[in-house]
C-alpha cells in the first residue's frame, strides 16, 4: 500500500544509566521498528526517532511531529525509566494523535542470568506507569496498548489505532461540497457546522447548482466517450437507454472537475435541489464513491463526511465500505432483518458481483429516470457508523451487524441493497440505534470495526455509543443518562 502516513516511535530514557545502555536501548529500538515494517499487520510505516533523555530533546520531537505534515500519530515506549517531568512540555504542545506501548524487548525473564544491569536497562514495567500518571494527569487523549512487540494480537491493536489515526489527521483537513441545500425538513441532515470545524476539521460549504449544470453542459463528447468506456469496463451494460447513461457520464465528469479544482473530498446533493439538471447523480454519484469520495444524500453532510474519513482509514483495505440508509424490514420468525438501500446511491465497493448499469424512474423529484448500478451487498460481519449532532456537541454511534443474503430476489426494486441483522438481535438492535438517536442514514463497512471507531471518536474528543452482542437496553439507556452530564458542558 502506498502511503505518505508515518507514526514517529520514540523511546524514552535518562542519561542516569550511562551511554552504553543508551546504545542497547537505541538498538533495541530498530530491531523493533524493522520488525514492525516487515509485518502486514502494521498498516503504515513506523519511524525510528531514537531515544530522548532530557526535556529539550522531548520537546524538540514533539514540536517536529506536530510541524511535519505526513506524521499521522506518535508512538512512545519507556524502555528505561524516563523521568515524567520531562515530558510535560512536549506532551502538552503535541497536537497528533498519540499510542502509549507497554510492551518490553524481552519476551520471558531470565531467570539465570539477571542482574541489577539488567534490571536498570529493562525497566518498561516501571517505566510505563511513571508515563502512564503523566498522561492522566495532563489528561491527554491517548491508547495505551499492553502486550509483547513480537504478539500478532499486540500489532494487531496496533494496526487498527494507527487506521484511527490516520482518520483523525485526514479528518482535519476534510473540504466537503454541498451541491444545494438539505432536503425541507430532514431533521437529521442539519448541524452545525462550525461544531463539526471545530471537532473535526471538517469546512462545509455550498456551491450553487446553477455553476454545477453550467459545468454539466461544458463537458465535451470526447469526455463523455472516456468515461463510458470506464462504465463499460467496470459493469454491466443492462439497458439500451445510452441516452441516461451518457448524461450520467457528463454529471461525473463535472463532479470530478470540481471536486478536483475545490480539493473536495466528500460531497451531496439532494433531489429537490436540481435547478436544471436533467436527472439527479446516480450511476455518477456510485462510481464516483467507489474512488473513495465520501457521498451524503439530501444535503447529508455529515455522513459524507464521515464516510471519506472511514474510506483513508481503510487504505489497503478491500472489502468495502458505503453510503446507506435503512429501507424497510422482514419480521419473519427466525429471520428478522434490515434491508439498507437507497434510491440510487450505494458504493459499487461493496457490490457482492459486477454491478448492472439499469435505468429506472425514481417516482420523486421530477426529472428524468437515471442510470444507476443494481447489485446485491457482499455478506459478512461489518458495522454500522453514524455521527448525530447533539446540540454543543457531537456522537457517535457503532452498530454491530451480519449481513446476509436476502431470502428472495426483488426484481422490481433496481436499486443497490444490503440486509443486514443487528446485534444483539433484531428488536433489541433496532430499539438501542433509535434510543441512542441514530439516523436513518449511516455509513457500512465491512473492514473496520467497532475498536477503530471508538479510537477515531476518542482522538477526536466525542462520545462513542457501541450496539452489540452484549448491549442491554437498560444499561444502554444509563451509559446515555450519564453520557449527557460527561458531555453536556
């Protein structure tokens, strides 16, 4: 995977212990941040930044992280003791999102031959709590993560924080397109805006209609042509009416050229903001997700946010992620679910088989039946993602979820589907996702999980709500009560 996300690993120490145990420890560094680099499990690289010993040097690093564009996050581990007055200043200025490893480069004690050398070079366990009590104390945003370095599951939690991270800083320079406004009346497609700046780094703002058609009508035959041929190598052409998927073509070719020019990487639109558009985005709006641009309907945008933000914390990642909104449901006994859909736009990334290009009415908005990919969802464990704002303040809610192969076809819905069945079961899933306050629309993913969501919301400093196996409305209901008297400030 390429990348330019790097995460700093820097190791503390004193200068108490003598300059050769300070050399052992600065090696012990590089056999460990090699090891890391070697290891499919640790999704970005990890930089070797030595060992630092005085305040100075401390602060000196974190100011060169924060400074330094392509560090997503800091790593420390205390190989000796490092003295946690040292690292106040350094701590209190770093802005990155940072990882605490309790971890030692020995694996077993040895029981033979230790002695007091040994014992002031290898001091993680001393260590690591006099960083830990300065962490809380300066009540710093932080993972700590406990294991052996050479554990699967230890770089296992590793990898998942450093996708949270990645998140977090992509986050912060997040441009989202508002093609319009919201759709009249949707509750939960408003916010604030400057809430979600301020939290997130996202800069929402709206761009006239009107200029997109404009670009709409600019686009040249030969563009249109191009991205046919894309259509053509990526789908199934299953319609005749090429007339639909050519003005599909066009909306793209426009959308790129402003997401483009703007820097943008999420975008909306709604249905009852088309000027003079022929048709609303369909077919465009899905290939255009598939690239890894987040997408919101209705003037969603902080589900479009949210799900570029879930895209750059999946790179390398395969098994996809989308846009999607709870359709209807299926009571039957013994296999309740969800059907999650939208009218048109579902990311092909999650397509189970190569999506159809079709062409439907929509039966709302008033403009011309639009292309569209038709496709069944892959099946699997994923979750369920959304972002409410709360009034001052923002949440988060996780749902964990099985996607299943619906029973029947549904050959007179065209339209891309997921049906999912919520943890810990279907009346108790869906009555926890409404108390909590989550939307109708939200984001699927099939690669990340519940722990990578919650570290996103912790760096970012939100609420976290998780829905699964074990959630108890009742205890649910008191983790909300209190939530509001933590969050509420």
């Amino acid at each position: 995977m390429k990348s330019n996300y790097k995460f700093w690993f820097i190791i503390g120490s004193q200068h108490l212990y003598g300059p050769e145990v300070l050399k052992e420890v600065a090696e012990h560094g590089k056999t460990m941040v090699g090891a890391f680099n070697a290891d499919d499990a640790i999704p970005f690289e990890v930089m070797s930044k030595g060992v630092v010993t005085t305040p100075d040097e401390i602060t000196a690093v974190m100011k060169a992280a924060n400074a330094d564009d392509d560090c997503a996050g800091v790593i420390t581990w205390m190989h000796t003791f490092s003295p946690s007055k040292m690292w106040i200043t350094g701590l209190s200025l770093l802005n990155k999102p940072y990882l605490h490893i309790n971890t030692q480069f020995n694996r077993n004690i040895p029981y033979d031959s230790i002695d007091m050398n040994f014992m002031n070079t290898n001091q993680s366990a001393h260590g690591d709590r006099e960083h830990g009590f300065i962490t809380a104390r300066l009540r710093m945003k932080r993972k700590v993560i406990c294991g052996y370095w050479e554990d699967k599951a230890m770089r296992e939690r590793m990898g998942s924080w450093m996708r949270s991270a990645v998140g977090a800083v992509f986050s912060r320079s997040l441009k989202v397109m508002r093609l319009g406004d919201n759709m009249r009346y949707v509750a939960v497609t408003e916010g604030d805006k400057i809430g979600a700046e301020k939290t997130f780094g996202w800069s929402v703002n709206t761009y006239g209609v009107g200029g997109f058609a404009e670009k709409v009508k600019a686009v040249t035959e030969s563009e249109v042509a191009a991205k046919l041929k894309e259509y053509e190598e990526k789908y199934v052409m299953d319609t005749d009416n090429l007339e639909s998927v050519k003005y599909q073509a066009r909306l793209e070719v426009a959308l790129d050229q402003m997401i483009t020019e703007g820097g943008f990487k999420a975008y909306t639109d709604t249905f009852e903001d088309l000027y003079d558009l022929k048709q609303l985005p369909g077919l465009a709006s899905q290939n255009i997700m598939g690239k890894g641009i987040g997408f919101g309907a209705e003037g969603d945008w902080k589900t479009a946010a949210l799900e570029a933000v879930m895209s750059e914390m999946s790179l390398g990642l395969t098994k996809g992620l989308s846009f999607i909104e709870d359709y209807t449901y299926e009571f039957g006994d013994g296999k309740a679910a969800v059907l999650g859909a939208h009218m048109l736009e579902i990311s092909p990334a999650i397509a189970a088989d190569k999506p159809k290009i079709q062409v439907h009415d929509l039966g709302i908005g008033g403009k011309d039946a639009p292309a569209r990919l038709v496709f069944e969802g892959k099946t699997g464990p994923a979750i369920l993602v959304t972002i409410i704002d709360m009034g001052g303040r923002f949440r988060m809610i996780v749902h964990d979820v099985d996607t299943i192969k619906p029973e029947k076809t549904m050959p007179n819905l065209p339209v891309a589907c997921v049906m999912w069945q919520p943890k810990p079961d279907m009346i108790t899933g869906n009555e926890a996702w409404i108390t909590c306050g989550g939307t109708h629309h939200s984001v699927v993913s099939y690669d990340l999980s519940a722990e990578n969501m919650k570290d996103f919301a912790e760096i970012m400093g939100i609420e976290c709500v998780h829905i699964g196996a074990d959630t108890k409305l009742d205890d649910l209901k008191l983790k909300l009560a209190m939530g509001d008297v933590i969050w509420d400030k």
